[in-house]
C-alpha cells in the first residue's frame, strides 16, 4: 500500500540562467562567483514569499546545467560504408 501525506507541496522554482561559460560554471561548482550569488539571492526571495511557511524547512536549490547539442553539418545521409571503402 501507498502511504500519503496530508501536507501540501509547494511546486519547484525553475529559474532559466541562460548561456553560461565555462568559467562561471566552474566558479560555481566552488561555491563562488555571480551564479552562486544569484542562486542564493532567489533562494532568500523565495523564503522572504514563503512567509511563515518557510519556518523550519530547508530549501534545497537543484541546479541543473546543460549543453544544447549542436546539429550535424553536411546536411546529407550517411550511406553507413566502412571506413576503408
């Protein structure tokens, strides 16, 4: 059997950084630099809209980092030979 919780969730806070270098990715994996300083001040915002509900719960941001996978370039079909053909 499934248990349930009566407590109300609240939806996760997606927050689109747009491109980021390399560097500040890495200074961020550190703990420092704009990225870090911008996620901590969405957190404090978020707490500070929370109000009261925020009493006693920690906020855990979840960071995610991507890279748009760029498109093949010759634009034909691969005839799928060896490579000694």
């Amino acid at each position: 059997m499934a248990q349930t919780t009566s407590a109300t969730t609240t939806p996760p806070i997606i927050i689109d950084l747009g491109k980021i270098g390399k560097k500040k990715v890495r200074q961020f994996k550190e703990g420092r630099g704009e990225i870090a300083a911008e996620v901590q001040q969405i957190l404090n915002e978020t707490r500070a809209n929370l109000g009261a509900d925020a009493a006693g719960k920690e906020l855990v941001p979840i960071v995610l980092v991507y890279k748009q996978k760029k498109r093949g370039g010759r634009g034909g079909k691969k005839l799928g030979l060896p490579f000694p053909f």
